[in-house]
C-alpha cells in the first residue's frame, strides 16, 4: 500500500504543480517587464536594475488556484543598485512605478490602488496570473554585518536587501531603518536543505533525457520530495481553512519547518509523514513566545502574529496532526480508491481525480504488461533423448 500512496502523492503534487508552459510563459512575461525596466534611455537604467522571482515561484512550491477563474500570485523583486543616503522608499517605489506607467500595455495592466509594498500588473488573454513587483536596493554593509554575527553565512547574508513599505514610518524620508528582505538569500538556503535530492533527480532526468549536460534540464523541471510534499501540505491547508482564513497557516512557516525537518528522504510518503513528526520540533520558544526565525535574518520571527493570536499555533500543530492522521489512515486502508471521497475533501476534487485517472491508467498498464508475459515452463524430469 505505501508504494501506491507514494504514487497516488507524487501525481497528486503534480497535479496541483504550474504546468511547464506556465511557467515559462510568466519567465518570459517577468523577463520582458525586466527588459521595459532596465532599457538603455530609462530613468532606472542608470541603476542596472534586476528583476527576479521571489517566494513559492521561485522555490518550487507553487500550486494551482482551486479554480481556472483564480490566478497565481507571481511574485518579482525590481532591484535597484542605489544607497538609502540618497533616496527614500517614497521615491523608489514611484520610479519604479513612474516606469511601468511609460509603457502603455503596462500601464493599462496596472492595478489602479497602489499597493502597500508593490506594483501589481494584472495579466489577462488566459494569462491567468497577475505579478507583484517589490522595488529594493541592497542592504546596508552594516546590516550584512549585523547578520553575518547572528549566524547567517557571508554569502547569504550579501544578498539582503531593503524594501518598500508604505507603513513604515521612515517612507517618506532619508533613512537608514527601511524594512529588510533577502529572497535570494532564503532561496538559496531552502536549495541547499534538498541538495543531495535534487542534483540526484537533475542527474537521472538529464540521462533519460540524454541531455548534453546536466545543466541542460531547466531547475524548475526537478521537483524533489520535499518540493511535492510542500505543494501537498498547502492544499489540505487550504482547503481545511476555507472558511477560516485569518488563522491559515502562512506558507512561509510550513516551507521553513518543512525544510528544516528534511533529510533528502528518495520516497514521498516517507518524506511527508518525517516532515509532519519533526516540524514542531523547530518552533523554538523564546522568553516564552513561539519563534520561527527566518534562516537569513534570524532577528525576524516569521511566526510574530502567533503572540498576538494564540490560536493560530494551536491550529497549526492541531493542522499537522490532521494531515498525519489522513495520510496514516491512508496506509492502514490498504486501498487509495476507498479513500477517493476523503481525498476530495482534504485536497479539492479536481487535483484528486487527476492523480486517481494517472495511477489507475499506471495500473492498468501494469497488469496489461504482466498478461503478456510468457509463461515459464520448467521441466523437472525430462525424457532421455531419442535414438534411431
């Protein structure tokens, strides 16, 4: 039976997975925004600015909308090479967008209240997402310092970055307090926790493939163990919080408990069920608050509303409970076609028909191909040869 959970999962996962041709149709809608941002004559060109994807778009971990009139949330930081000494984020975040309004596609696209961090541009023809940019320039090299002594590698901490808010109370004026982020940083650790599995994967791919190298299959191809059971965990999260979404688990606590808990586990259901035992164990406490410290800034607590709303943790161990009891009932049924009503209502209809129609028409193939065997004959006593 776990061998048929294993397959049931990993099909599920890439059900609620982007397709390839989404994913390389926001690339190069991203990398086009980039090209408009950064293009010789522009007011920001001077500022080389870069353009890359931030959060479950970058990581791996994005997952369908419930439905085809949902959209994905692309998120992209616009970079620019410039010094709080000089600007203020009031004035970034309006170059930045000073340059969107110049192109007229752009400009239509715009979302016409302006977000609180980012710029909005909603997509249409079937695009089906829309994109946040987040402008930012680099850190400080006293921040980086400060990081560095807190435990984060030099080479994570390099890539931090200050960000745009219009809360904070330094927006409009020449400061060195802007709030922090460091998406390339945090990228780069969550890679690093499923090295050994992914360039396991990247290898095997690239030889059925027959690549010419293995860098010749594209990252976003791969999806390790700990990427699908991410992807797994977010669905029964959203759909056991539907109709209660202040208290939904925030997916950056599930991705940075999940890689932490991971040993670079080959099989899914061994990967998901050691995931949801040892989560837990890396809330740390903290004179007496709850913490999940972001593992490039450990001065931040990605769990900080738990404080606030006491019950939001109670729900996400109550959570993790949930999905583990599913799974384990899942392994003790011995059937994953019993569980088919169970399954719908813990990751949503459509994704569950999907994986139940692939591991059903694996499984038929299979018996198919077992009927054609030839039989074996043996011959335990055989006549002597004749002779003339």
């Amino acid at each position: 039976m776990k061998s048929q959970l294993g397959q049931f999962l990993m099909y599920l996962a890439e059900s609620l997975d982007i397709s390839d041709t989404r994913y390389v149709e926001a690339e190069d809608r991203y990398k086009a925004v980039g090209q408009w941002l950064g293009k010789e004559g522009s007011i920001l060109a001077q500022y080389n600015p870069q353009i890359y994807p931030q959060g479950s778009f970058r990581l791996g971990t994005v997952i369908r909308p419930f439905d085809d009139r949902e959209e994905y949330d692309i998120d992209l930081v616009c970079e620019l090479q410039e010094s709080k000494e000089v600007i203020t984020q009031q004035q970034l975040k309006k170059m930045v967008g000073d340059r969107l309004k110049a192109n007229g596609d752009y400009d239509r696209m715009l979302d016409k209240e302006e977000g609180r961090r980012c710029w909005t541009l909603n997509y249409s023809n079937g695009a089906q997402f829309h994109m946040d940019i987040l402008p930012a320039i680099p850190e400080d090299e006293g921040v980086k310092q400060l990081l560095f002594a807190n435990g984060v590698p030099p080479v994570l901490a390099e890539k931090a970055i200050s960000i745009t808010d219009i809360k904070s109370n330094s927006y409009n004026s020449l400061d060195h307090d802007w709030p922090r982020s460091n998406p390339k940083g945090y990228a780069d650790w969550f890679h690093e926790r499923m090295k050994v599995r992914f360039d396991s994967l990247r290898k095997s791919m690239a030889e059925s493939l027959r690549a010419a190298t293995i860098e010749a299959v594209p990252e976003f191809r791969v999806k390790t163990p700990l990427q699908r059971a991410i992807q797994i965990l977010k669905r029964h999260r959203d759909m056991m919080f539907i109709n209660d979404c202040d208290d939904k688990p925030v997916s950056i606590i599930i991705s940075t408990l999940a890689a932490h808990a991971y040993k670079n586990e080959a099989d899914i259901v061994d990967c998901i069920l050691s995931l949801l035992d040892e989560m837990p164990l890396f809330i740390e406490s903290r004179g007496g608050v709850s913490w999940v410290p972001n593992p490039v800034n450990p001065m931040e607590n990605f769990a900080d509303k738990w404080h606030e709303h006491p019950q939001r943790e109670l729900k996400f161990r109550k959570w993790l409970r949930q999905v583990a009891d599913d799974l384990r009932s899942a392994l003790q049924e011995g059937n994953v076609g019993k569980l088919q009503e169970v399954f719908r209502a813990r990751f949503g209809t459509r994704a569950v028909n999907e994986a139940l129609a692939k591991s059903e028409k694996v499984m038929v193939g299979a018996a198919i191909a077992d009927s054609k065997t030839p039989p074996r004959i043996e011959i335990h006593t055989p006549n002597k040869p004749w002779k003339a």
